[in-house]
C-alpha cells in the first residue's frame, strides 16, 4: 500500500486527530492534510506530534472533498508509506521573485520526471511571477496543485511543514518513481466581442479599451441591482465571479486562462484579480453557468477516463477554486464535481481541497500556469 486517504466531515480538531491516529498513524512516513484555518496553530502541532513521528504538511481550505463529498467544515488528505519522496520549501519569496524562480527551475530540471505537487500559501501576484518564469523556460514535465484558501475576513492562509509556518512561500511535494496523470476544466463560455486591457500591473486592471475601470464596471454590473459604491471586498469577490475575464492566447486566440475578480479597490480605481492580467492583453467575458460547468467537467472526465482506464491509479486529488463551487453552491449543485469523479472512477479514491489559485499546465503541456476557476484533476499512478 502506497496511499491511504481519509476524509471527515463536521469535525473538531481533537476528534480529528483521533480518528487520524486509529487510520493512518503511525505507519505513514508522509502526511498531507487539508484542514481548516482555524485549525492551524501551536496547538495542532503539539497535537499532531503526540501520534505522529513522520513528515507532514498541512493546507488550510476552505472546503475540502473526499470522494463523492465536499466538506465544508471537515478535512481530508492521505498518507503516504513510500520511502522515496523529497519536499522543496522556499519562502519570503515577495521580496525574493528572481531568486525563487532560479531555485524553482533548478529543482523543477531536476525532478520533472517525478511527480511534483505544489502548495502556497503566498500572494497571486508572487507565485504568478514565479510561475511566469518557470512557464517561460519549461519543457513538458509535472507541476501541480494549488494556492491555500480559508474564511479568514483578512484573507489570511496557512502552511504547517513539520511545525514550521510556512508566510509568503510554498512546498513543493516531489513522489519519485510514480506518474502523474492530469487534465482541466474550464467550463465557461465567453460571450460578446474581445476587449483589450489598455492599463493593467500585476494583478491591477485599471482601464479596458481607454475606459475606466469604474466605467466599465457599471457597464457590466447593469442588470444586478448592485452599484458599484456596493462593492466592499466580499461583495465584489461573489458577484464579479459571475464575470471571469478569459484571457485570450496572443498568438492563437484561444482562452488560455481564466482570471477571477478578488474586488474593486475604490482609491486606486482598480479591478484586482486573484492572478496577474498583462497590459495589452485580450478578453473576453463570461457568463457563469452551473449548467455549462458540469457539462464541461464531465465532457473533461469522461475522457480522462479513457486516457487512463489502462493505467494503475493509486488517488486522485481535485483541485478546484472556491469561486467555481461558489457558483455551483447558488444553485445547490456544490456537490456535483464530485459525484460525477466518483461516477467515473468509483475504485479510486479521490481528495482535494478548494483553493484560491490553481497550478498546472498550458494546453502544450508546459508547466507554471495559474489559474482562476478551474478545476484541476491528478491521478498519481505507474
């Protein structure tokens, strides 16, 4: 047995590590657990230790899934009792992007073969920049995971790496000698006519073809009932992610990421998203749909599906953004993602967690992209 994975929902943080010690303590030499924000303190740690001797590394989520369910308030995760794995820790990396990105390409050159699963707990901004350098020099290889989430009213995330609190960084998880299989969902379908991004840094939009982006967003928030001096952060954040920007490759036209609205910084008259939009790029809007979603998503998995019915898969991890399940949540159909894995691949356990960024690939198989609203889906196999 290479993987156990667990899942428990509506649980409190002794209970929990009481149901782990019974199931995968203490034979495990590798924990990865995704858990709530709250948590994550000394507590846990000390807690953790009582049972546990091996390595481990915890991801606040939101939500996280285990099989057929998504938990709001329980964790999931696995165990891993293979010997040969590496874990690749780099931090403060705002004030150190070219740095980090250096130490990101020689360890990626390295371990590109293996299976590399990658957790942040750091802003859009840096790891995008990090990931723009990685995406700019790679080769086809395997990079995949996702940006911590919570319900913390500041936004605040956490990383536990053997006790240590990971700020402004990321692990990177490297299995050797397994393979990793991988696909993505989309799921929108833009409407109307490109736009240019005529003023933009990092992650800040300020005009859209010469307009201002206070402007435009009256143009777009027509039909809501909500004014754009309405727009405090949280209110921004749950209904512009009715509106992900597709950006549109330069050189192909096709959507190559999507990008999610974070909110409307008022002083600065600014659009701020959860991943960094170019200057002079192209986008088109979309109009969230829980329909065209789910049809997507099982159009992705069915075939998977037959991409891998010949392989052996131990797990699968769903990673997949809080803004999309957000959207699914409205119409009660949160659980759906979930069910539709498990109907395809019902031997196959399968965990993951919602995530406030997701990273993968481009269509050419390149790694170092971040995305918004996505679903990404690995299976680790032979």
């Amino acid at each position: 047995m290479l993987f156990k994975s667990f899942g428990f929902d509506k649980i409190d943080k002794k209970e929990c590590l009481l149901k782990l010690n019974k199931t995968i303590f203490p034979d495990a030499k590798l924990l990865v657990i995704f858990v709530p924000y709250e948590f994550l303190d000394e507590d846990f740690d000390k807690c953790i230790r009582q049972y546990y001797g091996g390595d481990y590394i915890a991801i606040s989520a939101i939500g996280v899934m285990f099989n057929e369910n998504l938990f709001y308030d329980g964790i999931s995760g696995f165990g891993y009792y293979g010997e040969n794995y590496n874990i690749f820790l780099q931090e403060d990396i705002t004030e150190n992007i070219e740095k980090t990105a250096d130490n990101l390409k020689n360890y990626y050159l390295n371990n590109r073969e293996n299976v590399n699963l990658i957790f942040a707990n750091v802003s859009p901004v840096s790891i995008n920049k990090v990931l723009d350098s990685l995406h700019g020099f790679s080769e086809e290889g395997n990079l995949w995971g996702g940006i911590a989430s919570s319900r913390d009213k500041e936004f605040r995330t956490r990383i536990i790496y053997n006790g240590k609190f990971i700020e402004d960084g990321f692990v990177v998880l490297t299995l050797k000698n397994l393979k990793i299989y991988s696909n993505i969902s989309l799921g929108f379908i833009p409407v109307g006519l490109p736009y240019k991004i005529t003023k933009a840094k990092d992650n800040k939009v300020y005009e859209i073809e010469g307009m201002k982006i206070d402007y435009f967003l009256e143009k777009l928030l027509q039909g809501t009932g909500i004014n754009l001096e309405n727009l405090d952060p949280l209110t921004t954040a749950q209904t512009l992610w009715n509106f992900p920007f597709l950006i549109l490759n330069k050189e192909y036209g096709y959507v190559s990421v999507n990008r999610t609205a974070f909110k409307y910084n008022k002083e600065e008259n600014a659009l701020i998203f959860y991943g960094n939009i170019e200057e002079g790029s192209e986008i088109r809007i979309a109009i969230a749909d829980s329909e065209d979603i789910l049809n997507s998503f099982e159009r992705i998995i069915k075939h998977f599906q037959d991409e891998i019915k010949n392989k052996k898969i131990y797990i699968m991890l769903n990673f997949s953004c809080l803004a999309r399940i957000y959207l699914l949540k409205k119409e009660g159909k949160e659980q759906e993602e979930q069910k539709i894995l498990k109907k395809y691949f019902p031997t196959i356990d399968i965990v993951g967690f919602l995530t406030s960024g997701e990273i993968g690939h481009d269509r050419f198989g390149k790694a170092g992209m971040l995305y918004n609203e996505t679903s990404l889906i690995v299976a680790i196999g032979e």
